[in-house]
C-alpha cells in the first residue's frame, strides 16, 4: 500500500508571491523609517537645547532697587552671596544695580532682582513652599511679577521674576546652588522644606 504524501507543499505561485511581497515590503518599511527619523530630528543642530544659550537683548541701564541697612551678620552673608551669583541666570546677564551692590543684584530686561537680607517672609503655615536645589521658597504673587523668598536661611534671599518669565521656579536654580555655598541653613524651617 503506498502511503500518500500528506505534507503541504508549496508551489511556485505562492513562493513568488513571498518574494515579491518581501520585496516590497523591506524598501517600504526602511523609508517609513527615514521619514519618521527625519522628522523627530532637529532640522538643525542649533535647534537643540544648548548648554551655553546665547544672552537676550537687553539694557544696560542701572536697575532701579532699595538698599535697606544690614545688621552685621546678614551683611556678611549679603556680601559673600553676591560675589558669588553667577554672571548670567539661564540667559539674562547680570545689570548694575543703583544702590547697594553688597545686598542687590539684577539680570535681564524686564529686570530680574535678586535682593538679599531684611524681613523674613510672613505668611499663613498652609501656605505651599518649593524646594529648588536644596534651598526652600515661599511663592507671593505681584500684579506684574512673582516673589521668591527663601524661608529656611539665616538671611532671607528675594528673587523678583517678571510674569514674562514664567515658571518661576526655573529661574532660581543657579541661585539657589549660590545660596546653599554662602548662606547657611536656618535653624527652623517650615515643615514643607524638610522633605
């Protein structure tokens, strides 16, 4: 008895069928591929972020701010806190300032102020406070700015950042690391900043 061969066999029609549809689909996908590629990417490589952003225009005018007298120790810290800020934050350069270079100092136009010592901040407990770079700020809103002040130094540090320059917060990064090399920690902080 012949036993009969049960097992598919594939002709020719199908197996050139394979092949073309191989062929076809390989180019296919590799320029599905390209295109997708070439569209995620930046059309050029300044289109990146760059560690080194080129400054804004800006003036060059003194920046108009209050020089309050310091008790000694907040005039210490003042000082070595401002011969440390950094030239630029993010990409505003740094602007002289009219009074009180020890205590002040300002980048950009419109003006972002950096102005160290005087009262510490006052308000409610429920109140929020962030913690940027180790250093704890309590957020207080102005018609046309935001007021940063850190609320667990020796001193208090205030940063004015115009509405033009919202968020906030990222424009207290490099302060924030200045701050944490010159002016030490307060002995009490609000229980937000201890997290």
């Amino acid at each position: 008895m012949d036993e009969k061969d049960t097992s598919p066999r594939r002709d020719g029609a199908t197996r050139r069928a394979a092949l073309w549809a191989t062929l076809v689909a390989v180019p296919v996908t590799v320029a599905v591929a390209g295109f997708t590629f070439a569209k995620l990417a930046p059309e050029s490589p300044d289109a990146g972020p760059s560690a080194s952003a080129s400054p804004r225009a800006q003036s060059s005018a003194p920046v108009e701010m209050p020089a309050p007298a310091l008790a000694e120790r907040p005039t210490v810290l003042c000082r070595a806190l401002m011969s440390q800020l950094p030239d630029s934050v993010r990409d505003l350069t740094q602007r002289p300032v009219t009074a009180g270079p020890e205590q002040n100092a300002a980048y950009g136009d419109p003006a972002l102020t950096v102005a160290c010592g005087g009262s510490p901040a006052q308000f409610p407990p429920t109140d929020e406070v962030w913690k940027v770079n180790q250093v704890c700020w309590h957020a207080a809103q102005e018609a046309d700015a935001t007021v940063l002040t850190t609320v667990d130094r020796e001193t208090p540090i205030r940063v004015r950042v115009p509405k033009s320059y919202e968020p906030p917060l990222q424009w207290v990064t490099s302060i924030s690391d200045t701050i944490v090399s010159s002016v030490p920690s307060a002995k009490q902080a609000p229980s937000g900043c201890s997290a």
